[in-house]
C-alpha cells in the first residue's frame, strides 16, 4: 500500500442485505449461568449476516457474532423491583446492540478449506448460531452476502460461491482498517498500549478525545493516515519500505523460507556484528556535541562497508535484527515527521509486519522516543490483526456495534480460540466434546502442542503439572510477548454505577500484580487451590464419569491460563486481580459446571437458618448502641466462611459452621485494625439529643452463603428496616465459590422470615415471597409493610466486582440509595477498599490472607476492617 495516493474517504454502509425489523422489540432479562440479555426481535424473519472476512495474503481473519437463545428472568422479584424503581416491566430503553458474543478467529491462507468448513459448521453463512429456526439448507440463499475485505475477497470469491453459496461483498481496505481502529479505541478499555524495552504499559484513551490521530498501517508497504473522524480519515504519506522490505531482504540474505523464520532469527541476532555504530566511527566514544552515544546505529549495514566478508561469513540472526531495526527505526521517524506535521502525538501503529513480535515495537517506539524527544509515544492494540476484519462487519448497514459503551462489553479467553500467543495453533474447537478431547491429547502431546496453547520449552517447571517457558536475560520471545485475543461478550443491560464519585479515575483492583512476584503469589494461590476446587465441581454434578472427565480437562485448561499468565503477564490485556479470579469461574463454566459449591451452600444455609432465631432474640434484648456494635461483629466474625480463602478452608475440619461462628464472635475485640465503627455509629444513631435523618435506602453488597448472609448480613438488613430505610440485597448474578447469589437470596430470604415480622413485612413489599404468609407473627409490632426488602442482581459472576460493569437494575437502586455497605475481601478488600462514593459508605471484612492483611491493613490473618467514608 506504499504507493498509493492521498483519499479522504469514509466507510460504506452496505443496505444489500437483509435489514434489522426493529418493530416490538424488546429486551428480555436472563439469569442463567451463562446466558446474556437479548433483544427478541418478533418480526424479524429475514436472514442476517453475523460474519465479515479480511482475507489476506499469508492470513484470514473471521469476524463473526453469535447470539443466544432467549431464557426469560422476568419473575416475581423482578417485576417487583422495576415497579419500586419506577422501571417499566418491558424493555425501558431501545438497544440498537444485540445481546451475544462478538468473535475473532484466524486461519492461515494457505488453509483456507479449514475456514470454509469452520463457517459451514457454524452456518455462518446462513445468519449464524441462534438462527437455525430457519432451517437452512447447508448452502445459503443463493442472494446471501458476506463482508469482506483484502485482495482475497477478490481472489476467492469464485470458491466461497462454490462452496458455501455466497456472494463477497467487497469493502475498501483502509475504509475498514480505520473504521475498526476507531470502534477498538471507543469501546475496549485499554485496548491500547505502549511497548518500551519489552516491557508494556496499557492505556485508557478518553473516547472523547480520541480525534486526530496517525494510524501506521505496515503491510507489504507503510500507508500513514490521519484520522478525524468517524468515516473521517486521509492518507497522508507512506513508503515502499515496509513488510515487504523485510520479508524480500530477508528471504535473499538468510534464505529463509517463512516470514515467522526470518522474525526468529531476529531473536538470536547481535546488530552490533553488521551495523556501523557511533561508537565504532569515534573510537567507542560517544558524539555528545549532537547527542549521540556510542551505541547510537551510525548506518545500518555498514560495516558490510569495510569488512572483507563474503554474505556466508555473516550470520543470518545477524543479518535479520539489523535488517528489522533499519526498516523499524526509518518507519518510526517517518511516522513521527508526519505526527509532527499534523500537531499530533497520538501515533496507532498496525499491520502484518508487527504481528505483536516485541522486537518490532520495541524498534519502532524506541525510533519514534528518539526522534520526538519523548514528546510522543508509539502505541500499539491488542486486537490490531482484526482491524480490516470489524471494519468490514461494520459496514454493514445496522452491525449494531455504533452505539456500544465500553461498559458494555466483556472479554472472555476460552480454550478453544485458534490465535493465541501471536499464532495459529489449528482450526477452531467446535463444541465441548472436542475441547474436552484436546485437552486430554493435549499433554500426551507434550511441548510439540499444536493448539491454541503455547506450550513450554523444557527445562523449566511451572504452575499445574505445565512446564513455563521464560524470558532469559534481554530475550524476548515473540510468541511469549503477543497477545491473545479472546471473545467480546456484548451486553446491553450493563452500565457504569452511578454512585461512584468519579468513574474516570474509579480503579477497582487494591492489589497490583503487575509486579511479577506479586503476580506470582497469586497465579501460586490458584494452583494450590485448584485440586480443591476440582473435586467440589466433581461432587456437585454427582460424581459422574463425565463429570470427572470436565473436571480434569477443567484442571488442565485453567492451568495452561495460569502457565500462560506465568509467561506473559500481560497475555489477556491489563490484568487485575478481580480479572484473574473471574476467568477462574468463567473456566468453569467454560466446562459446564455451573455451581460447584452449591451443595455445600445449601448445607451452610439450613445449619445457619436453624440458629437465626436465637440471635435476632438475642439482638432484640440489647439496646441501641449495643445491638449495633454487636450487628457489626456479627458481619465480621461471620465473613470468616470463605471457601476461597485456603486458612478459612483449613478450619472447616476443625469444627462445625455454628462452632466456628461462636468461635469468631468471641474473638471480636476493638479496636480493629481498620476501626471506623464510632463514626458510623455517630451517623447511625447520633450523639446527645440528636438524632440524625435515616438513610432513604441502603445497598448491600453481600458476599458468602451461609453463616455469612445468614447470620451477618440479614440481621443487620434488619436493624436497618427497622429504623425505616429501604434495603436492597446486592449479590452475584452467576455462581462464585460459595458466594450467594441473586437467585438463592429469596429462598433464604423467605425462610428467615418465617420467624421475623420485620423481615416478612419486608420481604412481602419487595416482592421477595411468592405467596404472602397468612400467620401474622406479632400484630403489636410497627406496620413495616411499606418498608421494602428487595434482592438484585449485581451482573457478575465473580468473588470481586468492578462497577464499572454492573447490572442495569443495580444501577436503578442506586439512583435513591445513601448508604452502601460492601461486605467481603472480595468486594470490600480485593476491589474497592479505596474506591470513593457520592453517599455515605461502609466496607466490612475480615482479612483471610496473611500477604493481603501486610499491604492493606500492615496487619495479620484475621484482622478486621471497618472503614466508613461519609459521602463524597
């Protein structure tokens, strides 16, 4: 694309296909272990794309979105909550976006019958997955269409009409490079980062402040092209040196037979042995007169110059580093002219010729640091492969994507995606059966591994059974510094909280683990705690032979994340604590367990329910202020119960769930290490003759089942109702270890109020019993019944929560709620303990890691944290 000339151009909106019938759509709500909201689209009959093709010389690269079939959650509880809320039942905004999954796949060229049986296998050619309603043919409507772009859209588009039934709608290019540029920046948090002397820093980009900015797309040639715009974009400049350059050099001068062997032998190379240095012209001196040290590359080549040396007597690793920093650093400064030109510092480089190989960025921001002075950086996406890709499927004339939040999408790294680590390792993994059967084959096979995990060099112990491979030294390996691409989820129904003081600098993880033993520590906490989790995930599906047959390839998969963690820290983007123990749970779902803890739940909430009684007397005999400081112990001592928490298991074998609580409770002695209870007592009940206004509504963020809700968490909703505030229960949508979720809190809810008046006032106004009780358990008591106990989903599924991401019916609590209560290390500790809030907040947990109870608290295993923030 070197050659080309200046365009300004914007993308086309292709209205060839088949269009959206928006007509009575509506959303339904799902709460299924692994369904998203969609919209139901009742009137749509035509068939509709979901795929879009870059096909280019060495790779193809697929696009495509799977929807999934509709689970209605619109139950009781629900409905109750939208009516408090003021929410209309039905959906109470339109989406234009499709509840689903948004995937990236690639395939080598040179195989391209494996793409065409991959799309034939999923009909996508026919609309894809959650359309098979239609009963398609195994060809499409001989009309049907699919986007793409590259020069194969020309030169297989007779095989794809052959094969699959299906015309190719041609797109342009750079239209679509810059179109899916813009949509990565908009709408992936951190998709871009920077890549300074191997190591790499990722950016949030302020979508509204993202124009102007150079795009470097370095194919077989350079185009640069200043960006203004949505559609808006004009190349500006670009060179005949390029990919191209490197590979043809290459291949002349080492004889190498494959662009990835030539990038190899960049690995091993010394520059210094072939280019002409500053140093080797002044006599190792620098030339500090013009700032320039001597390991400066004076020309490059050019000690070929002055040596008496034949091509032979030069090594190809030699040849190649040196040929990849010319091509590299003059790319670099070019771009930079060109930043310098327009004003800007903004400079986004893609193309084949990076392909994530570490050598390459390095080369290229280390060029374009130098030139500019460190005035301007050179920055690099995570999903750049895709670019031509996501342009082509949004060229589409309603793809859907336009009016996605960057809240609204989630990334998911299932076994089983084909481009990992920076290479194709197969064809894609079609169904369980087929993963589960290469996991199994996947260790017989050994560091040979043709799948998509990159497997270990010898030598070198690591995580689960994995061997690690490592960086020595200044090494680095291109396909340990790549990046995987995994799986956007789109879900409509999330939102950011609204509650946070300032959600542009809200960072929700406490823990840094970009520092490597920090990172370390925890990918070794996981390890050890896996075979654990493995046999409850084994128990709670009966034991089966199937069901030890996920679990061992559950066991492997997750191990071959934490390997790959292990050896690139930033393989799955800007990696944070809450991040690593989500993908845990979404591992195991992945294999189709969908509640590993949940006979333990169950058992943990029938022992706890048994005592409930007792202590709500117990707390009705003391007064005010003992009764709250005792309603505070009681969520302390009780959120001992955490099945993720390796000395908490540890003390599941020395006595029952009641014997450990007592145990707790007696040991509760203030102060704590983090002791704010005065504070929160003062605005509770108030000091002197004055007493302050009740909280409107409390959100409570509840973490473990049993003793923890139970006998912590509930009690305290109580004293809250009592005092005439709202109360809304705030758990996970989906199944953590033994953290409760949204679905089992009305069972609990409903049971407890069996012996509480104020919890069955409660529970009956906020639509949380199914059938209002008919016995009225002390008729004397205040008519709480307009005081409401509501339970919503927080629309996650993992031990911590990022609120950034939560559900679309939590954020509607929050808009009358001040007061937040977040319970938990996961919630409370993990993320959040230093988040600020709009209204008044309290954070409760015991610290069940000795590592976490040094840097958070300077304290010990055990210790307490009660820390309470008026609003902000």
């Amino acid at each position: 694309m070197g050659d080309r000339g200046s365009n300004i151009n914007s993308i086309h909106r292709s209205s060839s296909r088949p269009q959206l019938d928006l007509s009575k759509a509506e959303i339904e709500a799902n709460i299924d272990e692994d369904k998203y909201p969609t919209i139901l689209l009742p009137n749509q009959s035509d068939h509709l794309s979901h795929l879009a093709l870059d096909l280019g010389g060495s790779l193809i690269k697929l696009v495509y979105f799977s929807r999934h079939e509709d689970q209605s959650g619109n139950d009781r509880r629900m409905r109750s909550v939208k009516d408090r809320m003021g929410l209309p039942n039905r959906n109470r905004r339109t989406y234009r976006v499709l509840g689903g999954r948004l995937h990236f796949l690639m395939f080598e060229t040179s195989k391209i019958n494996e793409c065409l049986d991959f799309i034939h296998s999923k009909k996508l050619h026919c609309g894809g997955s959650g359309w098979e309603s239609h009963d398609y043919d195994d060809v499409a409507d001989r009309n049907a269409i699919i986007k793409a772009t590259g020069g194969g859209a020309y030169k297989f588009a007779d095989l794809f009409k052959e094969r699959l039934g299906v015309s190719l709608d041609k797109e342009d290019e750079m239209a679509c490079m810059v179109a899916g540029a813009n949509f990565l920046l908009k709408a992936i948090r951190h998709e871009a980062f920077t890549h300074m002397e191997g190591q790499k820093e990722f950016l949030q980009i302020d979508h509204n402040d993202l124009y102007p900015y150079l795009l470097v797309n370095i194919g077989s040639g350079v185009s640069i092209i200043k960006v203004d715009g949505d559609g808006k974009f004009e190349r500006v400049s670009g060179t005949n040196v390029g990919g191209g350059t490197y590979w043809g050099l290459g291949r002349l001068l080492t004889k190498c037979q494959s662009f990835d062997e030539l990038l190899e032998l960049s690995q091993k190379g010394d520059n210094r042995n072939i280019d002409m240095l500053v140093g080797d012209i002044y006599g190792g001196m620098d030339y500090s007169k013009i700032g320039l040290s001597a390991s400066t590359i004076a020309s490059s080549f050019g000690k070929a110059t002055s040596e008496k040396k034949e091509l032979e007597d030069y090594r190809p690793e030699d040849i190649s580093l040196s040929l990849l920093r010319m091509i590299s650093y003059n790319i670099g400064q070019i771009s930079h002219l060109n930043a310098m030109r327009f004003g800007l510092k903004r400079i986004f480089f893609g193309g084949f010729f990076i392909r994530g190989h570490a050598y390459t960025m390095d080369a290229i921001s280390f060029a374009v640091h130098f030139w500019s002075k460190g005035a301007a950086q050179a920055m690099f996406l995570r999903h750049e492969g895709f670019l031509g890709a996501l342009g082509a499927f949004m060229s589409y004339e309603k793809h859907g994507l336009d009016d996605l939040m960057v809240h609204q999408l989630v990334e998911r790294f299932p076994m089983g995606a084909p481009y990992t680590g920076g290479k194709i390792h197969g064809p894609p993994l079609k169904d369980l059966d087929e993963k589960i059967s290469w996991m199994e084959k996947f260790l017989q096979m050994g560091t040979e591994i043709t799948a998509p995990v990159p497997m270990a060099l010898p030598r070198t112990t690591g995580l689960g059974g994995f061997e690690v491979p490592l960086s020595k030294g200044s090494t680095l390996r291109s396909d340990a510094s790549a990046l995987n691409v995994g799986v956007l989820h789109l879900v409509p129904t999330l939102e950011v909280f609204p509650l946070l003081a300032d959600p542009k600098m809200y960072e929700p993880n406490t823990i840094d683990i970009s520092d490597h033993s920090e990172l370390e520590y925890w990918l070794t906490i996981l390890a050890e705690h896996l075979p654990d989790l493995v046999d409850k995930a084994v128990a709670s599906e009966g034991g089966t032979d199937d069901a030890k047959r996920r679990g061992d390839a559950f066991a492997r998969a997750f191990s071959a994340h934490l390997a790959r963690l292990m050896e690139e820290p930033a393989a799955y983007g800007k990696l944070g604590l809450a991040k690593l123990l989500e993908m845990r749970e979404e591992c195991l779902r992945e294999f189709h367990f969908v509640d590993a803890y949940i006979s333990i739940k169950q058992r943990e909430n029938e022992a706890s329910l048994a005592v409930l009684p007792d202590l709500l007397m117990e707390l009705d005999s003391l007064d005010e202020e003992t009764r709250l400081l005792t309603l505070i112990e009681g969520v302390l001592a009780a959120n001992i119960f955490d099945w993720g928490s390796r000395a908490c298991v540890d003390l599941y074998h020395k006595g029952t769930i009641i014997e450990i609580y007592r145990m707790s409770r007696n040991k509760m002695q203030r102060p704590w290490q983090v002791d704010d209870f005065d504070a929160f007592k003062e605005r509770m009940l108030g000091s002197g003759d004055k007493k302050p206004t009740p909280h409107r509504r409390a959100l409570l963020f509840v973490d473990n089942s049993g003793a923890d809700i139970v006998l912590g968490m509930l009690p305290l909703a109580r004293e809250l109702l009592r005092r005439g505030t709202e109360v809304v229960l705030v758990a996970n949508s989906l199944p953590a270890l033994n953290d409760v979720t949204a679905k089992e809190l009305p069972d609990i809810v409903a049971e407890a109020a069996k012996h509480c008046d104020i919890l069955r006032r409660a529970a009956e106004s906020g639509g949380l019993l199914v059938d209002a009780m008919t016995n009225t358990l002390d008729s004397s008591k205040e008519n709480l019944s307009t005081i409401p106990l509501m339970v919503v989903e927080n629309g996650c599924g993992s031990p911590c929560i990022d609120l950034r991401q939560v559900s679309s019916e939590l954020a509607a609590a929050a808009n009358d709620a001040d007061l937040i209560i977040l319970e938990g290390m996961g919630r409370a500790l993990h993320t959040n303990l230093n988040a600020r809030f709009k209204c008044d907040t309290l954070k409760l947990a015991m610290v069940k890691n000795q590592r976490l109870a040094e840097i958070l608290v300077k304290g010990n295993i055990y210790d307490c944290v009660c820390k309470y923030e008026p609003a902000n």
